[in-house]
C-alpha cells in the first residue's frame, strides 16, 4: 500500500530534507540488492569452477564456457530481482523529480523575495 504525504507547504523547511533522506533509502535498497546478487554469484563461482574441472581434465579449461554459464546463472539470478529492481529504480526516478522540482520552487521562493 502507497502512502500518500500531503504536498509540502511552501514553509516547510524540512520537507526537502526528508525528501531526500527517503531518495539515499531507496538507493540503499537498490544497492542492498546489488550485493545480494553479487553474494550469489560469489557463492555460485565455486560450482562453475568444480563442473570447468570434471569436463576439462585433459584438456586446457574452456575459458568461453566457463563466461557463458557465468552468464547465464547470472541473467538467472538478476531475473529473479528484477521487478524489484525496476519498481525500486522507477521511485528513484521519481524522487529525483520531487526533489529538483522542490529545490527550483525554493529558489524561484528566494528569487522572489
């Protein structure tokens, strides 16, 4: 459920400040994801390297394989985040927005008086 704050008056002056405290919160969340799927990758790596050696004992590793299951695992486990990841970027998009809107009715706010 979305919470709705009520429009910031023209004389709330922390209003900008709480804006941008909840824009570096989901900026964390954002990257609290990239290192959840950096930790899976890391913790996958050990198999990629196990399964290189059962198939390769004879011959030299296969370098271009070994990058496309690395790829293919990691397309695996960003895909799963994904919609987390979208709907996450599109209300930093948003917050970005709020927050230059709100600094350029500030200033406009100073201009003016």
């Amino acid at each position: 459920m979305m919470r709705h704050h009520p429009h910031p008056g023209p004389f709330d002056p922390g209003a900008l400040a709480r804006m941008e405290e909840a824009r570096r919160q989901t900026r964390r969340q954002l990257d609290l994801i990239e290192r959840q799927i950096v930790r899976a990758m890391t913790a996958a790596m050990p198999a990629l390297r196990d399964r290189r050696r059962r198939s390769c004992r004879d011959r030299s590793p296969d370098p271009a394989g070994f990058m496309q299951r690395y790829r293919e695992i990691l397309a695996a486990i960003t895909a799963e985040r994904q919609p987390e990841i979208d709907a996450l970027s599109r209300k930093l998009a948003r917050q970005d927005q709020a927050i230059e809107h709100w600094r350029s009715r500030l200033l406009s706010a100073q201009h003016a008086a």
